[in-house]
C-alpha cells in the first residue's frame, strides 16, 4: 500500500514556529501556518486542527485562506464469512458440460478501502485517491480522479470510476439491501475503467452521470491489452425528499421518500486476448448458464466469441416512510453482432431480469429484517435468488452494521470471489457480514 498515511507528518514540517514571546509575558500558543503558496509567497491563515466532518479531516485551510486545501479520509472494511456448502457438486452447461460448482467455507477481508478526498488550490478542483486491497481475490489496487465543479448542475471528472450503468454502480456502495450486491445486478453490471465523466443535480432532486469510459471493465487490464472503442454509459433519477443512497430507511423519513431512476448502456466490446488463450482478460461477461461470454468455446464448440456489442438499459423505484423500505429495479442486456472464429448457434442473445427488497426497521436504528429477490432469465437458463436476512447497528449510527443472510439459489449465472456467488450454485448459501464506514 502506499504510504499516504504519513501526509499529516509531512504537513507538521511544513509548520513554522510561532515569534517568541517578550520577557514577563506568557508564551502564546504555536500557530501551524498554511503551506507556501507555489510562486514562493507565504499566504495568510492558519491549517484548522483535525477532526472529523463525515470522515477524518487531516489537513484543512480556513475559507479566509487565499489557497484553500483539504484532506480528509474516510475507510470501508468489509470483513464476511461465507459458507456455500450445501449446494449441489456440479451443473451442466448449455452444451451439455458437467462443471464443478466452487464450493466455499471461509473468513476473508473482502474489501478494505481508504479514501482519500478533498480539494486543492481551489475548493471546486477536486480530488480522490482510493487504496483498495482484498484477501479474497488477493487484489491490491490504487486509483482516483481528479476533477472541477463549475456548478450545483455540472462537474466534470477524470481518473477512475464505476461506469454508472445500474443504480448500484452509482455511487451507493456500501449501502446495498444485503450483504452486497444481488445476484441479478452483478451479471448484468458492468465493472470499473478509466474515462471522463459529468455529474451534478439539473433541478432540485434530479440527478445525473454520464461517462466515457475505455471498457465495461479495465480492472487490473494493462493499457497495453485494453482496445480503441469506448463505452458509453448514463444514469438519470430523481430524489424526492432526501431518499439518499442507502435501499433502507435507518434516517425513519416522517414523510414518503422516493426514488426514480434510470439508466442506459453501450459498449462495442472485445475479449482482450489472443483467440488462442481459452481464458480471456475480458472476463466480467457472463451467458445465463454461467459461461463466459468470450471464454474458449463455450457459445459452441471449438469456437471462440473476439467482439460483441452490449446494450445495457435499467429502470429502478424506491420508496422511503418511517423505517419501511420498498426498492425493485428492471434489467435487461443485449448482445448483438457478435464475430468469432467459427459458425455460432445465434447472432445474438437478450436477458432479462429484476432485483427487488422489502425491509422494516423492527426498532428503529437498531434492527432491520428484510426480504430480497432477484432472478436472471436467459437464452440457456433461468436464475432464481430469494433471501431472508437482517441488519444490526449496534452502536446508534449508519455506519457499522451486522448482517446475516439464509439465501436459496437456483442455476447461478456469474461467479466471483468478492461476493458469495458461483456459477452453477443451486442450494442454500449462508453469508454474515460485519461492516465499518467512517
């Protein structure tokens, strides 16, 4: 991990000591003076002390300062047990394949995520550097944007982000109705790559992202593997009320909160690997029946799927009213002129599916019970997810809770170590969670 934890040490020797006081008078306290400004003037104003404004604020000019500066880091742990053994030991392909199901019994550090935000030299040129490491994947990641907001209605961003194709994919993690995304949101979802974006509020309550990206998904992929075509994605929703970005309503709204949304998709997307490698780097496109999209001839056999076009649309609701919550979203993906190295049993493929939850706060700020649904339908399966779990906070805020989850699953179509969900699976899994935003 890089060494961003030691920035409050390189601010204390940028402080200057204060004059010396005159004999027979007390000594007033020192005064940490605000950094040089970059043409070699000293600026007026002092670094405010640290302290915590929705996450720790490490360094901090006052609004007087001529060169407003500000640090602040906030960190997600995200630590999960998960136990998938009493699903079935294998399931067949579309092509008649018998596949081991991954089995799992284990502890993991899922996610461990510091952030590091503020703004610099102007309070509107914004900044984020984000730390990213998992046990589970044994991934560790650094990565960030950079960005300027001209107004309430429009700032525009560069670096690396979500491509906001669902309203999970938004900006709404760790707030999720479970334990962590669905099983029908995280097949149709894309993932996260470099591009430019455009975000803001058009009136009171109407939000949107609209982003450029080089993929549906760059994670871990060198500049050197990534092609020439982009991916185009935007998300539309309205706010009414503050419903925020949390699927429950710990804040217990005196009055209805609602939420409408939706979202569009486009990419023109290529495997990323040489036809020969039966494992494409491109490997976050999934078929219903828990194949790769561009994995070595698993649409036919012996042949290899090199470029598809993906059409992604969404539609979502939300409803708020004293620590009720009701939240559905429709989802439905394209994949149309695709080109391989062989003949293909279809020119294109469509899915369907929904995620829904309902869940009641039993005591208010405490405890949550919920219900939660979704389903996946496909050219070669359908998927079925039905969960019945709950959250605890336990320590009178939002920002630590417990969550435990029976969850019965049928035919899964995506597999992936950060969640609890592998091809295949058809049984009961068991995921518990404990996790601390601050």
């Amino acid at each position: 991990m890089l060494g961003l934890a030691a920035g409050p040490l390189v601010c204390a020797a940028l402080l200057a000591q204060a004059p010396a006081a005159q004999s027979g008078s007390p000594a007033p306290p020192e005064q940490p003076q605000a950094p040089p400004s970059p043409d070699g003037d000293q600026p007026e104003g002092i670094w405010e002390p640290p302290h915590y404004d929705e996450g720790f604020v490490l360094v901090s000019t006052p609004k007087s300062a001529p060169l407003p500066y500000r640090l602040k880091l906030n960190h997600v742990s995200q630590f999960k047990y998960t136990n998938t053994m009493l699903v079935h030991d294998t399931y067949t392909t579309h092509l008649g394949v018998v596949t081991d199901v991954n089995k799992r019994n284990d502890f993991q550090l899922t996610r461990d995520v510091f952030y590091f935000s503020g703004y610099v030299f102007d309070e509107r040129l914004d900044y984020n550097i984000i730390l990213y490491t998992s046990t589970a994947d044994l991934t560790a990641a650094a990565a960030g944007y950079v960005g300027y907001v001209f107004s309430r209605a429009f700032a525009l961003r560069a670096g690396f982000f979500s491509l906001p194709s669902l309203r999970e994919m938004t900006g709404t993690y760790p707030y999720f109705a479970g334990t962590d995304r669905s099983m029908s949101v995280n097949y149709m979802r894309p993932g996260f790559t470099q591009g430019v974006w455009a975000n803001g509020e058009l009136v009171p309550g109407l939000n949107y992202i609209a982003m450029v990206g080089n993929s549906l998904n760059t994670l871990n992929i060198a500049a050197s593997r990534i092609d020439y075509r982009f991916a185009y994605a935007a998300s539309l929703w309205y706010d009414l009320h503050e419903f925020g970005k949390a699927w429950n309503d710990y804040e217990d709204h005196q009055a209805p909160a609602i939420r409408a949304g939706t979202a569009f998709t486009y990419a023109r997307e290529d495997r990323l690997s040489d036809l020969s490698q039966s494992n494409p780097e491109n490997n976050s496109t999934y078929m219903s029946d828990g194949t790769l999209l561009f994995g070595g001839g698993t649409l036919a056999p012996g042949v290899t799927v090199s470029l598809a076009s993906v059409y992604i649309a969404e539609v979502d609701f939300g409803i708020k009213y004293r620590g009720l919550a009701f939240n559905t979203e429709w989802m439905a993906r394209w994949l149309d002129k695709l080109e391989a190295d062989g003949p293909l049993p279809l020119a294109s493929m469509f899915d369907w599916g929904y995620d829904a939850s309902l869940g009641y706060f039993a005591i208010s700020k405490r405890w949550e019970p919920y219900f939660r649904s979704s389903l996946v339908h496909g050219p070669f399966a359908t998927a079925y997810e039905e969960a019945v779990g709950s959250h605890v906070y336990p320590f009178h805020t939002r920002q630590v809770w417990l969550s435990a989850e029976v969850i019965a699953i049928k035919n899964c179509p995506y597999t992936s170590v950060l969640y609890i969900y592998s091809s295949g699976q058809t049984g009961l899994l068991f995921p518990v969670q404990l996790l601390v935003r601050f």
